[in-house]
C-alpha cells in the first residue's frame, strides 16, 4: 500500500493486533469432515438452549458483514474489501478520527457551517480542529484550504453540505484532493438528492479518499443506524481493525438485506421529496417573512427568514419542528427545514403564511 497513507496512520493503530472472533479462528482452521449442518460450535460462549423469544438470537452476528458487503458492493461496482459498514456514519467519523489523530497532537480540518459530528468527535478524540469557513456563495475557499491544510490529517467535506443544502463541484474536490497531504473525507449523506454522482468512482485514482455514505436519509432507515466508509482497501482494514467486533446486529443486517432489494421503491419515494422540494421552495418563496431560499441538494431548505428565533419558537408552539441554524456563520437568520410528506409541507407553509 500506499507508504504515504501509511505513514499518516497513528503508529499504535498501524501496530495493533485486532481482536480474533472465535469464529474468525475457526475459518482459519483446516475444514472439518463434516457437512455444515452436523458442525457443532461450542467455541464461542454462546447460550446452546437459545434465548427467551421466539426468533433465535443466541449466535453472534458475522463480523464481517460478508453478505451486506457482497450485495452492496455489487450495487455500486465496489469490492467487499474497498466497503466499511457502521452503526451510522457517524461510527466512521469516529473511526476515521481514532485510527489517524494522536489526541493532543494531531488536526483536522473542518469548512464551518458543517455537520457538528466532526467537531464532537475530533474533540473527544482530543484533536486539534483547524476551521476554513466556506466562502458565502457555501462553496470551499480552496487557497485557505491550501494552507491550512498542511499539517492536518484530516478534512471533512460535506457535499451536498449539512445545512447549507449545496454540493461542491467535483473539479474543485478533485483539486483539493491532490493537493491535501492528509485523508480527505466527504461526506455524501445526502447524495441520493442530489444531482451529481458520488465519488465513489475516484477511490482508485486518489489513496487518501473516503467517502461516506449512510442509510438513514435517502433509503430512510434511520432507526437502523448503517453507515458506510468507501476507500481503498487498507484505510477500510485500519477502521476494521479498530471496530467493535460486532458493530452491527443480527436484526439490523436481515432487516438491511431485505431493504437493499427495494431499490426502486426507495427511489420512488425520493423522486416524490424532490418534487416536494421544489414545490416547498416555491410556496416559501412566495411569503413575505421568507428572505431567500437556499438551492438545495438534500432532502432539506435552508431558508434565510425575518427573524429566525422569533419564527422558529412561534411555529414549534404550533407543533412544527425545524432546525435553527441561525448562529451558524454565513447562516444568519436561516433555519433549516427537512422536506416533509405532502400534507407536512402544506401545513408548514399554512403556518408560514399566517405568522
Ligand atoms: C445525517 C448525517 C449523517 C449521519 O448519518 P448516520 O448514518 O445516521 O450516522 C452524517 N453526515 C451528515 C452530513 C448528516 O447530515
């Protein structure tokens, strides 16, 4: 691999010897003369009389995740080895942050207004966090990125960006990407709205790509918690080797296995957000309190409003919910409203109008 991605890793991580599941060590070992069915594991310390409910759950999960990466890297022209899978993206945010940040030492670098997970997990990491704020058209200020990047480890690009809504031009993260001297992440939470492809398709031309996905927006399977990491094969084996051995559950990887074969009703419902998101935006734009609605990529707005703490606080007293962003820079008096169900945006919009 790679020696300069190597020598960013932190060298007690590079050094670590992973835990070896008793089924790991089994698989190792010659087979058996014994079909699979008769195979008898007492290896493991499981409950041989099962447990209390009626589905069986004593036995511990694959490790591994080989069937989950066999379907999702045939879905995205992946190999297993190039595919991480966590509790949530946001395990991978932590992994990425743990296997190359020395706490007390090391930086990374973020693009404020971003997505707050970077800065909670660099700092219980204790790293260093370097910001380049986005310029105010939301897009990155590429000759700061430039030189405050150079000894950072780390940079986190949200693309499309939570919660300015916009993606960045792929030339332009390209051109960070070749320059940068550390691991560029970008972070495609919300790449099933958008309208460019993911960069999934650059992890062979450039070793210090990550790139994020998650299940929880675009396939709406939040309550699952099934994030993913692309890269290249040895950045994938430094965050295996640091997971919880069994990172996701039986319930959650079957329950997944079954999502992954309903792709045309996932897309279906995001074709009816995106043309919720252009009819929300619409309406807004036609009310006075609204100043500016931001062009989005996502499955949200960001709205540019009168008075932002006044709106927010009157329409949650009516039971409408959505973000205040408006102490975010460049975010003044903006809140940010995920695109609802129909009905949803029509009773937003109601109560917009009245306020
Ligand atoms: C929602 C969100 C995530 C979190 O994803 P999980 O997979 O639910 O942990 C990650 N990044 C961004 C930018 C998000 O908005």
């Amino acid at each position: 691999m790679n020696t300069s991605i190597e020598s960013l890793v932190r060298p007690n991580i590079l050094a670590l010897k992973p835990y070896t599941s008793a089924r790991d060590e089994f698989q190792s070992a010659p087979s058996a003369a014994v079909s699979p069915s008769e195979m008898v594991f007492l290896d493991a310390n499981e409950n041989s009389l099962g447990g209390p409910l009626e589905e069986d759950y004593s036995r511990y999960p694959d490790p591994h995740q080989k069937r989950l990466k066999a379907i999702i890297g045939a879905q995205r022209n992946l190999l297993s080895g190039q595919i991480f899978l966590g509790n949530g993206s946001d395990e991978a945010i932590d992994l990425l942050i743990r296997v190359f940040c020395e706490p007390g030492r090391d930086a990374v670098l973020l693009l404020p207004p971003t997505y707050g997970m970077y800065a909670v997990q660099a700092a219980i990491q204790n790293a260093r966090i370097e910001r380049i704020p986005l310029k105010p058209d939301f897009n990155p200020d590429i000759p700061a990125i430039r030189k405050a990047g150079k000894d950072c480890k780390l940079l986190f690009l949200c693309s499309p960006n939570n919660p300015t809504g916009n993606r960045f031009a792929t030339e332009d993260v390209r051109e960070i990407l070749s320059f940068f001297p550390g691991i560029v992440v970008v972070d495609e939470a919300y790449i099933d709205f958008s309208a460019t492809p993911s960069l999934t398709g650059l992890i062979d031309e450039f070793p210090n790509l990550v790139v994020l996905q998650t299940f929880s927006k675009g396939w709406g399977l939040a309550g699952l918690r099934v994030g993913m990491a692309f890269s290249n094969a040895f950045i994938i084996q430094m965050l295996d080797k640091i997971k919880y051995p069994y990172n996701l559950d039986v319930v959650t990887m079957r329950l997944l296995e079954t999502a992954l074969q309903c792709g045309s009703v996932v897309q279906e419902k995001i074709d009816t957000l995106l043309e919720e998101r252009n009819r929300l935006a619409a309406g807004l734009n036609k009310i006075p309190c609204v100043k500016q609605v931001f062009p989005s990529d996502a499955n949200f707005l960001l709205v540019r409003v009168s008075d932002a703490d006044a709106i927010y606080a009157r329409l949650c007293a009516q039971g409408m919910v959505v973000r205040n962003r408006s102490k975010e820079i460049h975010c003044e008096n903006c809140l940010r409203i995920t695109i609802g169900a129909p009905d949803e945006n029509d009773r937003l919009l109601d109560l917009m109008k009245d306020l």
